[in-house]
C-alpha cells in the first residue's frame, strides 16, 4: 500500500466511525413506517446486495482459477 492509499483508507474509516445514524440511514428505511412496502424494500436491498455478492464471488474465483494456470504452464 502506497503512503496516499492509506490516508485515504484511514480517512475514510474515520469519517465512517463518526458518522451517526443519521447520515447512515438510506431514505427509505429511515423514520419510515413499518408496512409491507417498507418489507419489500428490504428484501429487494437483500436479494440485490446477494446477487452482486456471487455474481463478484465468481468473477473472483475465475480470475483466482485463470492465475493459477497460469502459474503451472
């Protein structure tokens, strides 16, 4: 890690440790009343945030695959 990234890293661990919950909270789940909408924004935030997760999981895991043949050719 280069001297100017991990300003940047600590900078930002800081500002994200003092943040308050406000500044946090998305618009729609903050001071919202619970209803079905409100479930179902929460659900679609999980299986959005899910599907990305695998989708770079598996980019990761070929990109580790194609490291690794070539490290045996």
């Amino acid at each position: 890690m280069t001297k100017k990234t991990r300003r940047l890293f600590l900078a930002t661990t800081v500002v994200m440790a003092l943040a308050t919950d406000t500044a946090l909270a998305c618009p729609v789940c903050f001071r919202v009343e619970e209803s079905a909408t409100t479930d179902g924004v929460r659900a679609a935030v999980v299986v959005l945030v899910g599907v990305t997760a695998v989708v770079l999981g598996a980019f990761a895991r070929f990109i580790v695959g194609f490291a690794k043949r070539e490290r045996n050719q």
